[in-house]
C-alpha cells in the first residue's frame, strides 16, 4: 500500500486549506492508500522558528514526509505566495528531502490572481527539495470551496472538483508506475 503525506500549510485551524485536507485525505483513503497528515500549525512554533532538527514533533513531521511515496501540499496563497509558516516547515526538510516523490501542490486563494503561485512559488522550492515527479498543482478560489466548523467539505464547484480529482488520480497512476518499475 502506497503512502500519501498530505501537508497542510493553513495557520488556522478552520480553513478552506485544512478542509480540502480532509476531503483529498477520505478520498485517498477510499482508494486504498495509507495517509498521513502534517498539520504544520500544530508544530512547536518556537521549533519551527529556530529550525530545531532535534525536536521530536519536528522529527515527527519530517518521518512522515520521508517515508511517504507522494506528498501533497496544501496551502492558501497569502500575498502571492504560500504561508510563512508552510515556508518554515519546507526549510527543515533535508536537501533532496523530495527526491523520487510524487508531489502535487495545491493552493486556496481569494482570486485567480495568484493562480501563478503554483509555477512562480511552489515550483522553485520543490526544485530544490528535489521533487522531480511534480503532477501539475492546483489552485482552488476561495468562492469554489464551502467548509463547515469540522473542516468538512460543504460545497465544492463540480469543476473545482473534476481537477482536484484529475490531479489525484494522475498521482495514482505515477505511485502504480513506481510500484511497477521497483517491482521489474
């Protein structure tokens, strides 16, 4: 069973991000893969401020990025750009912390605006961590996306929808591709 590390980026604990988490989160799992979270929000701060690599809840959150096959990063776009708090977390993860994982972003944001975000943000810093397996991300504007108090989806535009699906079952396809080229 292939294993999906969902980071969610949102500093609150009710969003559209941390909502979208839980949705891509029973949909993977209805699939049949094993999934984990990294609510960066819940790490220490002082942690991840002071990029403290001994901290057991940051070696905690980096396990699971390292022995994930596919990460997903979710994150609201914030003055064009992913937040601050995703950006400290994505610091303490190694060089090459990516490197032969499937990885899709997925950004939230008030307009199409900061629909480049994905190229011009994500892109680079994936780069660096090594991602080379990047399924093209997705950007969801806010007024697409509806969530309750319990972070459940409420409504989500059917084409908001159709590519957040697309993207998911695009990162099966390159898990089962991996899968087969370790297994020949």
């Amino acid at each position: 069973m292939s294993q999906v590390t969902i980071i969610t980026g949102s500093p609150s604990k009710q969003s559209r991000s941390a909502a979208l988490s839980e949705y891509i989160a029973l949909y993977l799992q209805d699939e049949k893969y094993e999934v984990k979270t990294v609510h960066v929000r819940d790490l220490p701060a002082e942690d991840l401020v002071y990029a403290n690599f001994s901290s057991p809840a940051i070696q905690e959150a980096q396990k699971k990025v390292a022995d994930a096959d596919a990460v997903i990063i979710v994150s609201p776009i914030y003055k064009a750009s992913y937040t601050g708090i995703l950006k400290t977390f994505l610091d303490l993860i190694p060089e090459k912390g990516l490197h032969n994982k499937t990885v899709l972003p997925i950004a939230t944001g008030g307009t199409i605006a900061h629909l480049l975000a994905l190229d011009y943000v994500f892109k680079p810093t994936l780069s660096v961590l090594g991602a080379t397996a990047l399924i093209h991300g997705v950007y969801i504007v806010d007024s697409e996306v509806a969530y309750t108090k319990e972070n459940e989806i409420e409504f989500i535009a059917e084409e908001a929808e159709v590519r957040i699906k697309r993207s998911l079952k695009e990162l099966g396809y390159r898990l089962e591709q991996t899968k087969r080229s370790v297994e020949s």
